[in-house]
C-alpha cells in the first residue's frame, strides 16, 4: 500500500465535487400583472445571462459533466465555476479535483497551489498534505522547503498517534499497521531530503536515519551517502552507495503512482567513481557489496524478529504444522501415514520451479484417482505477502502449504527440491535443485517402489 493510499482512509471529503439534483422551481403564477411589461404590451428583453437562471449546483454539475475525461477542460470549466461562485461551500471538493487535474497535467506548479488551498480549507486531510509536501520538495525556493517541513512535521505528529480502530471496516489491523509504518518511513525520508536540500545535514541523518531503521530503502541510504560524500566521508558514502544498490534490486515498480525503482546502473557508476577515485581501482568493491547484501539480509532478519514463530519446538518434520496459502486448517504430514507423500519445495523468485512443476504435473497425472500418493507444494518464501499475487497467474498442483520452518527440518538447501516420503513418512526419493534428466523416471520408480511396500 502506497502512502497516499495509506492517506485516503483517514475521513475526508470525496475528491470528485458531488452535485444533487437542481431543486423543482415553483408553478409560475398565472396572473400577467406580476410581471414588468414595455408600454406595447411586450415583455421586456431580459438582461440576465442563460446560466444565471441555473441554481450553482446545476451549473457544477453540468460543468463536470461537459469536460468528461479531459483533465484540461475540467480545470478550465472549475476554474470558471469557482470566478463565478467565489465563496461557493464545495470549494474544497472543487480544489480537490483541480488537484487530481493538474497533477494528470504534470503542472506541478498550479497543482501544489490546490494542494495547499485543500490543507487550508481542511487541514485534516492528510491525503492532499502529503501531495503538497512531495511537491513542494521538487520546488527550487527554500520557503518551499520550509513549508514541506512543516507539513510533513505535523503529518508525522498526525500519524504516530493514529488510533488502529478508526480504520475502514475492510481492512485488516495488519494491513493497516503495514500501511502506517510504509507511510512514517515516506515521510521521514522525504523530511530528511528537504533538510539535506537546506544543507541541514544534522537533521537530515537523523530522519533518514528513523526511517531507515523503520524499514530499509535505497533511497535513504541514497540521500545518506549524498550527505556523506558532500562531507567528504569518502568510506561512509561508498557503504551508503552499496546499500542502495543492493536494495534498489529489491524494489518493484509502484502500481499506485509511486516512483519507479531506482536505477542501479546510476548508482553503480557513481558508487565506481567513488571507489576509483579514493583507492586507485575497482579492486575490493565487490566485498563492499557483498557486505552490504550481509547487512541487508541481518536488517530483514532483525525486522523480522517479532513475525510469529511456527513449530519453534517441533523437531520431527513429521510433526510441523503447516498452514494453507489459503488460509484454510494447517496440516500435518504424519497425517499422511500409510500414503506416499510427494513434496515439492518451491519459491516465487524460483525460475526453475515452473519447469520442475511441468514435470511434477505428468507425475500427479499419472497418479491421479489414487488416494494413497498425495503431493503437497511447500511455499518457502521467506516473504509471505507476494504469494497470493503470484499465485493469480502461476499456482503449483498438490496441497498448498507454507513451509514454517519445515524445509530447514528436511535440511532444504536448494529450491526446487523433491522429495518422495514412504508410508511411514521416510525419504525415499530426494532431487535437489533442478535436475530434469532423469528426474521422471527416478521419481516414479520410487513412488512405485514405496506404494507397493507395507505400512511400518
């Protein structure tokens, strides 16, 4: 969930103007002598313009209907409504929409005007705040800056005090709680990017510093190695650099309108320069990588401290609980005494999974209609969150499991990894890694081989 997802749940007024309906007008009153007449006997002509017989509502509604989809006929016909009515009580809906308009326009300049003109009408929309903070840092005036400091400081204040149970009945606690910390670590680290852009270098570490330490991105530890180059602290940039590099090749592109990763190719040859300049070659970068890529990973692992521990005092894999992907009862492979148990051990990030899972796939057609050979897809994941997307477009056959902690009991070392367990749950069979040659033929003489043999 992006931040300015994480925004729109707090309450706020919708971002489209709403209109009613135009009020009925009362019946005209039938006696002639309520209305002025020339001395012929003719009406008047009339000195009012067509709209001015229109309520405002109307005349709002028919304004965003005739611009349609065009954003630049919107903010000209809202434009024109708000000349007209000034002081109208949808302004803010109305400012809201102009935003949403200029922003698809790219006239960052006119959007950040409405951003502001939203805060002032309605500070508590946290969603327009956070627009105008990431507008105002792409400002070249220090009083910009300033303004996005000072916006992001009260959003900070707003958002670390966040009550759980004001969220929308649709979302779960976590999800909230992973939205809310996503957005805090947003906010500091673009705090601490205007703070660099002030040359307040002092205040700048220390929000990058939070927000990195909330969660780890490479554009933290990007600003961070600008401050320390600029600084002349040539060993402290280049470790910033390799951290960014190494977690810009873990960020995915923003499906909501965030920025795109970071270019790795950019941070390489900046990081190579670095290096060159203070150590007269490129020898040595590579173990600064690999350093970085040990931090990261300990980083993740700390983070992760607190996830809850599945089968902590199991020490029989036969025993491990294992949850559905569905969410659905978790299961036990000693549930599966007497059959034979074929168990696929696989990840996302696996390009060889999906050619195991082809031949996987002939073995269940081959033994389908038996109940006494089961197969079980073990998700190893570490990150649990990107299986059910994946699963929309790529779902292995058998029972879906996670593996909490089951594949380091089996002693899982390579993925895709087979195994071929007999009635009383020993391995008969084991392939780790892809090997496709021969694989077929092996895995079916063993499921064969333990079928045909007693239950222990």
């Amino acid at each position: 969930m992006t931040s300015v997802a994480w925004a729109q749940q707090a309450p706020a007024p919708s971002s489209a103007p709403a209109t009613k309906a135009p009020a009925k007008k009362p019946p005209a009153a039938s006696s002639s002598s309520s209305k002025p007449r020339n001395d012929d006997g003719t009406a008047p002509a009339s000195s009012e313009s067509p709209d001015s017989a229109i309520d405002p509502d109307t005349q709002l509604q028919v304004a965003v209907r005739a611009a349609g989809n065009d954003p630049a006929t919107l903010v000209k016909s809202l434009e024109a409504y708000l000349a007209k009515y000034p002081d109208s009580p949808r302004r803010a809906a109305i400012y809201r929409a102009l935003l949403e308009a200029q922003m698809n326009l790219h006239n960052q300049t006119a959007a950040l005007d409405y951003a502001e003109k939203v805060v002032a009408l309605q500070p508590e929309d946290s969603q327009s705040m956070f627009l105008a903070v990431t507008l105002l840092e792409k400002m070249p005036d220090d009083a910009s800056q300033l303004r996005g400091i000072d916006y992001a400081t009260r959003l900070i204040e707003r958002v670390s005090k966040a009550d759980p149970e004001s969220r929308p009945q649709q979302m779960t606690l976590e999800d909230w709680q992973a939205g809310r910390n996503k957005f805090m670590v947003d906010l500091y680290v673009t705090r601490g990017r205007l703070q660099h852009h002030l040359h307040k270098n002092d205040e700048a570490v220390k929000d990058l510093t939070t927000g990195f330490r909330l969660l780890p991105t490479a554009e933290a530890a990007l600003t961070l190695g600008e401050i320390a180059e600029e600084t002349k602290h040539s060993d402290e940039a280049i470790r910033q650099y390799a951290t960014a590099f190494m977690l810009a090749g873990d960020e995915q592109p923003d499906s909501q309108g965030g920025p795109p990763p970071m270019d790795r190719d950019m941070l390489r040859l900046r990081m190579g320069n670095l290096w060159r300049f203070s150590h007269d070659s490129s020898a040595g970068l590579g173990d600064i990588l690999l350093s970085a890529y040990d931090r990261n990973r300990d980083a993740l692992k700390t983070e992760k401290a607190d996830a809850p521990v599945y089968n902590k005092d199991v020490t029989d894999p036969l025993q491990f609980s294992m949850r559905h992907v569905d969410g659905s009862s978790a299961i036990k492979l000693a549930e599966s005494h007497g059959k034979v148990v074929v168990v696929n051990f696989w990840t996302t990030w696996c390009a060889y999974c999906a050619l195991m899972e082809s031949m996987l796939a002939d073995l269940r057609t081959k033994y389908s209609g038996r109940d006494d050979v089961v197969f079980i897809a073990v998700n190893a994941d570490e990150d649990e969150t990107v299986v059910a997307p994946f699963l929309k477009d790529q779902k292995p056959g058998g029972a879906l499991v996670f593996a909490d902690g089951v594949n380091r009991a089996f002693h899982v070392e390579s993925i895709p990894t087979v195994l071929v367990l007999d009635k009383g749950g020993k391995i008969a069979y084991r392939t780790q890694g892809f090997a496709p040659d021969g694989f077929a033929d092996l895995a079916a003489g063993a499921i064969a081989k333990a079928s045909a043999a007693g239950t222990p």
